[in-house]
C-alpha cells in the first residue's frame, strides 16, 4: 500500500493517462509527485533512465507512457509503435528494479488480447490467439512490459502489477483526426463539420469506452491492494457499436452534419468487452457512465480549446 510520504514517479504525465493520474494522487493527498518532460528525460534512453532512477529513487513507479494513437495510425507504422513502447516498457520496467524501487504499476491496454478473444476478454485470453494487425505493434510492446513485470516479481519478489484499461477517453486527449484516437476524432470532427463527417469503416464493431478519471481511480485502487493480481483488466462493462457512438458524439456535440461510412477502410477488432470481474471483486467500480463522460468530454474539449491548449 502507498504511503502519503511516498516519492511517486509518474512516466507520462503531460498525457491524457498520467495527467487524471497525477489529478487523482493530488486529490487523494499525496504530494510527492516526480515528473519529467520528454526534453528533460528521453524514455527511449536507457543510460538516461537509468541515471534518472538511480538519482531520484522513487517509492514508486507508474508507467503511463507510450506512443499512442488510433487504427491509422498504428496501421501505418507498426514497426515505430513496436520499437518505441517496447524501449519505453523495457527501459522503465527494467531500471526500477535495478534501482530497488519496489512498487510499479505498468499501464497497458486490452489490445494485448488476441483479435477473436472470447467475449468479455478475461485476462486468462492472453497470448492464447492471433492479434489484431492494425495494432500488432504496440500490443506486442505492452505484452513484453507486462510479462517483465510479471517475472521480475516471480524472480525478485517486487510488487510489479499491471493494469489494462479498455478504449479511454476525457480532457488531454489527442484529437487529432489521423493520428486519434476513435472518441476524440469523432468529437472533433462533429465539433468542425459543416455539412457531413466521413468515417472509417462499417460502423458495426462493438467497443466500451472508459473515462480516464474512471482509470486513475482504478490505477489508485490497485496501487493500494497489499497483493494484487499481476494483471487485471479495467472497463466500463458498457457496450456500443461505433455507429451508435457516432450518433451519441453528434448528439452531444449538437451538431447536424450527415453522417458518411466508408466500408473499404478497416472497422478493427469486431467486438471488445473486457472481463472486469476480478478488478470489481476486489472493490472497484467505475463511477462515470457514456452520456455524462461524454458531456464532460465535450466541455473538456470546447475549453482547450478556448485557452489554446487542446492537443491537435
């Protein structure tokens, strides 16, 4: 369990992950908060990791780094998505158990359960089937980060766990339309249509969509379990098709813009529910449902906007 006083390294705290994190640790009291910039520390370094480790060593470590983005853009560049998580994974996994640190939370993603998993997902699914190619890469490097922290707790009995969040979405969010994720492309692009929006796909998967604030509680949960599972899934339990979602985005945007599929692009994954027994047995819920998420969402989205902040 944490300690108020505990140091707390946060990878990746200017994203959408880390920032709720860090809004929820504050909330919670702790302030010993420690944080870098990509300038100030290069996570693909791993002489520069190390060196950070051992200068600072934290109490604890929460990885919520990576190179993030939607089906373009994992599609279309597999192997940077592969080489870069599995750099980050590997370097800040590695180098905290070198430097004794002895609690950390790995944050992952459901995309490391194979592409025609049974649904819900259980985290039993891993490594039993094919992954989805559109974003091989990435799940691949969330996998090995996982797994190290799995062995480096089996081998040097480090409380090492890891949690993996479904679809999220809420304020820092990147909105970029290529490069986005589905939610926040969808919101922006009802927010700057003037007469359609044209969308990837059939409209026919099934996803759920998890706020991130829903996550930093669950990252804070499992952080203070005495034992907690190696892995445990994180999810809303709240399913929709991505054309109900296009049409839940466009009715809490107000806008009127036609909506225009395009089925020669990839819908991914059919169908992606993930198993929240475990996480919920042990005491966690989420507190946010779809329609308020998605209001808060929006406001988020307006008031970067206005300050010139939003992520493009």
């Amino acid at each position: 369990m944490m300690k108020k006083e505990d140091k707390i390294y946060v990878a990746g705290h200017r994203g959408m992950v880390g920032s709720a994190i860090c809004r929820a640790l504050r909330a919670a009291g702790f302030t010993n908060i420690v944080t870098r910039t990509h300038a100030e520390l290069d996570l693909l370094d791993q002489k520069a990791v190390r060196d950070f480790y051992a200068a600072e060593r934290p109490d604890v470590a929460i990885i919520a780094a990576a190179r993030v983005g939607g089906i373009g853009a994992n599609s279309a560049a597999n192997a940077r998505f592969l080489y870069e998580n599995e750099l980050i994974a590997l370097n800040t996994v590695w180098s905290a158990a070198e430097a004794g640190v002895k609690r950390l939370l790995f944050l992952g993603s459901t995309c490391i359960y194979p592409r025609l998993a049974p649904q819900p997902i259980p985290e039993s699914a891993l490594l039993t089937g094919a992954l989805e190619k559109t974003n091989e890469g990435y799940a691949l490097a969330k996998i090995s980060g996982l797994k190290l922290c799995e062995f480096l707790r089996r081998e040097r009995g480090l409380v090492y766990h890891s949690l993996m969040p479904t679809n999220l979405y809420g304020p820092g969010d990147n909105y970029d339309i290529v490069h986005g994720h589905v939610l926040p492309t969808l919101i922006r692009k009802f927010e700057t249509a003037k007469d359609h929006v044209d969308l990837w796909g059939t409209g026919s998967a099934i996803r759920e969509f998890l706020h991130v604030d829903d996550l930093a509680s669950a990252s804070l949960f499992a952080l203070n379990l005495a034992n907690p599972p190696d892995l445990m899934n994180v999810g809303s339990g709240e399913e929709v098709t991505i054309r109900q979602l296009a049409e839940a985005v466009k009715e809490a945007t107000g806008s009127h813009a036609e909506i225009r599929w395009d089925a020669s692009k990839p819908d991914g994954t059919p169908r992606k529910l993930c198993d929240t027994t475990l996480i919920r047995s042990l005491g966690w819920a989420p507190k946010i449902d779809l329609k308020e998420g998605l209001a808060r969402t929006v406001a988020d989205y307006r008031a970067e906007c206005a300050a010139g902040t939003v992520r493009l």
